[in-house]
C-alpha cells in the first residue's frame, strides 16, 4: 500500500500539533514541580517538652543602698573620695568649712562662761539671803526674789549648754562620714560647692553596701501577676552579655500598682548572685518568669497556627456544638493531606513558648506534618 504524501499545509498543521503537545506537556510537567505538596513550608507535630514562662523587662539594682546627706548648711572644703571609692564605715568623706561652725561654738561658750558667772552670783546673794531672813533683816518676798533670781541664772546655764552641745556636733556635722561600708556609686558635689540644708536633707553621696548580691525591679504586667510567686526561678539577660543568661529568684511581690498610659504593671524584686560583678547598677534586663514545665506533651509550632490558605473561609461549628467546650483556646491549623493539599483540623491549646503550643485536644496526633508557610519560589 503506497502512502500519500503529506501536502505542505497538512506539514504545517503537523508541526504545529507537536508543538502543542510539548508545550501542554512542559506546563504539565512545570505544574507538577509547582505541585501543592512541592509549595508548602511543613513541620512535624511531636511529643515533648515545653516551659512556660513570663517576659517582663526591669532594671538592676544593689540590694541596700545608703544615701549620704548633710544636716548642715557650708562650703565644701575638703573632698576624699571619688566614684566607685571602697569605704568602711566611719571614714571621712568630706569636710565643709569650719570657721563659721567653730565661731559659733566659742560664741556658745562664751555665752556658758557668762551665764555660769551669773549663776554663781545669784547663788551667793541667795545664801546671803537666807542668813538675812534668818535674822529677819529681809522680808519673805525678798528672800524669794533672791531664790528666784538663783534658780533663773541656773537655767540659763543649762540653756547655754545645751547651746554649746549643738554647736559642737554641728561642727562635728561638717565632717560627713560614711554610715556604712560599701562602694561609691554616686557623687553629687565637689570642692567649693555649697550644702544647703535648709529644708531638706541633700544627697552628697550614694552608697551601695554590697554588689556581690544584687536585685532586679522588674516591671510585671497585671495579666500576668497572679502567675507570679516568691521563690520562683526567673531567668534573664542583659545587653552587655548577651551571649551569657543569669538566674535569680523572686523575693517579693510588691502590692503597690503603677499606671503608665493606662498600663498597669507590678513590680516584682528578684534577688540576683553577682559574685564576678559582671552586673552593673542601673542595667536593662530581659527577663523570663518560670511559671511551669511540662512534659511528654504533644506541641505544634506557632508558626502554623497563623498560616492559611488565602481561600480559606472560617466554618461555623455545626448546630448543637459549642465551639468552646473543653480546656484551652480554640485554633484552626492545616495539615498536608495524602494528595499534598492542605486539610483544615480544629485543634485546643494551652500554654506556649516563643517556638510552640501544648495541643490540649482536637483532631491532630503525633506524626502529623503541619503547614507553617509557604516555599518561596526560585528567582522570585
């Protein structure tokens, strides 16, 4: 049987069949490399463990801290120690100018001296007195004048000495001593400036007592603070050890709110051990409040509790169920079904970290692949 030879127009429509077929086989064979179990970011649901933990930010500071002040008004003259200075108590810190304390002081003394003198002499007429009436030269009223005018010069004495009393140990006040030993950690004068104690006492130095035991105020938002317990293990960061975490434990729940804004924070003080003082008064903390550990239970990661498809809509729960029966907080994740497309599983959650969430019930094991995001594509 001879074959007829294909006319040109019967080529042409030949050649552009095959080319068709190619082309439906490449976007057949593009669209399998693009499948949806090819597209998807996925993670497996797995039995573990899984901490609880409160965030807060605070500040730290030394456990006891003493501010030095004056009770006398003067001139700084003398300056003995600086910033970050080891002190022991008792030691002198400063001196303000004493001529004017000791000016006083003898003013006082001289007041003393002449009250004394007077005393002793209204003494004498008093003694005089007496042997007078005795012998009833004088009469009654001026033999009680003479006593009177003795016992008056008598309290003026004690009054000018307890004058001289204060103006000695206002002179003994313009020489500040330290109250306890410790370290330095502010000054707040210098060499000819001046102490006005009027009305107030001022701060001419901070001292802290020890900065080998050192507290975080950590500010607690009241969402959180029923969570909170004295004794609780509470772990923490600082910006200048960053790569290093500290612990501490929480001391005291203080029951005085603060309201910023209309946020309401506690504060909480956590006692800290800085034996190696790599900790520093005033620095920023992160901190992690150790509420609970669990373990061996199944946990899904967060990251797919907020991922969807962007044509899922949500479905009501059927009539007569109620979708927040049981424990925990109601959730919808996708899981990669047998066909590589994403199949809907209502799920119940408890606690969560920065990674995962406790499943408490709904329809997901361990074993499941979870979706959490999508595979960016290659040149996009």
């Amino acid at each position: 049987m001879t074959m007829k030879r294909l006319g040109r127009g019967q080529r042409l429509a030949l050649i552009l069949a095959l080319v068709a077929v190619v082309a439906i086989g490449l976007w057949l064979w593009l669209g399998r490399d693009r499948d949806e179990s090819g597209r998807y970011q996925t993670e497996a649901v797995v039995l573990g463990a899984l901490t609880e933990e409160i965030s807060a930010n605070g500040t730290i500071n030394p456990v006891r801290v003493v501010n030095v002040g004056s009770q006398v008004s003067g001139t700084v003259e003398k300056l003995y120690v600086d910033f970050n200075d080891r002190v022991t108590q008792g030691q002198v810190l400063l001196e303000l100018d004493p001529r004017l304390f000791r000016a006083r002081l003898a003013q006082s003394e001289a007041s003393l001296a002449n009250a004394q003198a007077q005393a002793e002499l209204a003494a004498a007429n008093a003694k005089r007195a007496a042997e007078l009436r005795r012998q009833d030269f004088i009469s009654q009223q001026d033999y009680e004048q003479a006593l009177a005018s003795a016992r008056s010069q008598a309290a003026q004495v004690a009054s000018a000495r307890a004058s001289v009393e204060q103006d000695r140990a206002n002179l003994g006040f313009s020489v500040i001593r330290a109250p306890v030993s410790g370290i330095i950690i502010s000054r707040q004068i210098d060499i000819g400036q001046t102490v006005a104690a009027s009305f107030q006492t001022p701060t001419l130095f901070t001292i802290a007592r020890n900065l080998d035991s050192m507290q975080i105020e950590a500010l607690v938002a009241e969402a959180d603070i029923s969570r909170v317990r004295e004794g609780q293990t509470v772990r923490f960061t600082v910006d200048a050890h960053d790569e290093r975490e500290f612990t501490g434990k929480v001391s005291q729940v203080r029951l005085n709110p603060s309201t910023q804004q209309n946020v309401v924070t506690f504060t909480v003080i956590v006692d800290v051990p800085n034996p190696d003082g790599a900790l520093l008064p005033g620095m920023t903390v992160t901190a992690s409040f150790i509420v609970r550990g669990y373990k061996d239970v199944l946990l899904v990661p967060n990251a797919a509790l907020s991922w969807k498809p962007k044509d899922w809509k949500p479905q009501r729960a059927p009539a007569g169920q109620r979708d927040d029966a049981g424990p925990g907080t109601p959730a919808t994740l996708f899981v990669l079904g047998a066909e590589g497309k994403p199949e809907p599983r209502r799920i119940r959650l408890g606690a969560s970290d920065a990674m995962h969430s406790i499943v408490l019930g709904g329809e997901l094991k361990a074993g499941d692949t979870v979706i959490t995001g999508l595979v960016e594509a290659k040149g996009d």
